[in-house]
C-alpha cells in the first residue's frame, strides 16, 4: 500500500511539473507582427501607428528604424499604439520586444518620406521685366538642389541657405503678377502664386522689353505733346520734350 501511495505521490509530482513546464512553454511564445497602420511618416516623426499581430505583452517596447517609438500603449495582445520617432528617408524595419526578450520584426515594414517644402515670402516681391533681381525665399523643408522657377521660367543662381531659404536670381518675365514655385530634388513642390510682380522696364516707351532706339523713335513722333498717357513722355512730366530723348538715350539696354 505505501509503495503504490508513493508511485501516485510520484505521478502527481510528474503530472503537477508537467503542467509548470506547459505554462512556461505558453509564455515564452514570441510576438508576432502582421501589420503597421499607417506604414508611413515624415522624417521629423510624430505620427500615432496601430501595429498588429499576436503575443503582444503588457511592457512591450517597439523600434521603428533603430529608434525608440514613444507613447507606447499595449491595447491587447494583437494590438499596440505607438508614437513613430524621428527617422531617415527610406524603409525602415519595425521590431516588438516583449519584456521577457522575445522579439519580432517587420522589416521595411515602415516608410520614412522627406516632407514638401513650404513657401512663404518672397523678398523683394517685384522686379523689372529684364530680371536680375536677387531674391530671398523663405518658407520650410527646403532642400538642398532645389530648383525654382517664377513665372514659368528657371530662377538662376539658386543657392541653399538653409532648409527655410534659398537665395535666387530672378529670370526674365511678362510684366504682370507670376507665380513662384519651389521643387525639391525629390519632386515635391510649393507654389506661392501671384505673389511676384514684373513691372515694365523704365524709358522702355514701346513696351518690347528693352531701350533701344525704337524707343528714341517713339518720343520723337510725340514731340511737342501734352498730356495724361502719353507713351512718349518716359520721365512722366506730363508732355514729350527734349527731356524724354536724354532720359531714353541714357538708358539704352546693354548690346
């Protein structure tokens, strides 16, 4: 009878040991991911993601691009809510790690994108219709190799000053408000629209673009005349005189 009690005790020892051993075999199930949402952000970070899968712990940490995701919530044990860190253009892999070390990684499960620039000044905001004029553009996420253009023609010049300015020469234009558009090397761009003027060049009497003696020939067949309007009269004096031939004579654009 006690050989038989001991031969029971025995079993329970094996049964009750047994069963520890399957709960630790339970709990050491490493984490699975299945899906990041949104699988994307820009490089500065801040976006609120929804990762899934299986076996999420209480106490889990996640990395997205090597980098610590903050605000990390467990919702269930196939759900965590996670604030994405700051991370460099390009994929990124997304790693769970349950607080007893096991881990699982999503890799290029995440999407670090450059953000599009942003224009906000142009200073000066005018210029004659030559061009020439050095302009400072102010606004965000420039990048350095962007490229501008005002009214539809290629600035010159451009330099980077920094990702919230460039510095540009301004391009021949049609007098008249144009707009100015900034595009980043990566193809994403901003316009600023109507918001750079081209004025008529002045003692250009004839509207062409330059001074030249086509303009000399205007003020001469207005000579003598008086009055509001006149074409001819590029000092704005109110008539067509010898003084208007001196001003355009002495502003001849260059050859």
């Amino acid at each position: 009878m006690k050989l038989t009690r001991y031969i029971i005790y025995f079993f329970c020892l094996v049964l009750i040991g047994f069963g520890i051993a399957v709960t630790t075999l339970q709990a050491a199930v490493a984490p699975t991911l299945t899906g990041v949402e949104p699988n994307s952000d820009v490089v500065i970070g801040g976006e609120t993601i929804k990762i899934t899968g299986e076996n999420f712990q209480d106490g889990a940490t996640v990395t997205i691009g090597g980098s610590a995701a903050s605000n990390v919530i467990f919702v269930s044990p196939t759900e965590l809510s996670v604030e994405a860190p700051p991370g460099t253009a390009g994929s990124a892999d997304v790693v769970v790690t349950n607080p007893d070390g096991k881990s699982s990684t999503l890799i290029g499960g995440f999407t670090y994108i450059e953000p599009p620039p942003t224009v906000t000044r142009v200073e000066p905001n005018s210029d004659v219709a030559t061009g020439g004029e050095t302009i400072k553009i102010t606004g965000e996420n420039f990048q350095d190799g962007a490229t501008v253009t005002i009214g539809g023609s290629a600035a010159s010049n451009v330099i980077f000053v920094s990702p919230t300015e460039l510095s540009v020469e301004a391009p021949p234009g049609t007098v008249g408000n144009v707009d100015i558009v900034v595009t980043n090397p990566d193809g994403k761009s901003d316009t600023l629209v109507d918001r750079f003027t081209y004025t008529p060049l002045p003692y250009d009497v004839t509207g062409d673009g330059v001074v030249n003696i086509l303009d000399l020939v205007r003020v001469a067949s207005q000579f003598g005349q008086a009055g509001a309007g006149l074409s001819g009269d590029a000092n704005g004096d109110g008539m067509v005189n010898i003084l208007d031939l001196v001003a355009v004579a002495n502003h001849f654009s260059p050859q």
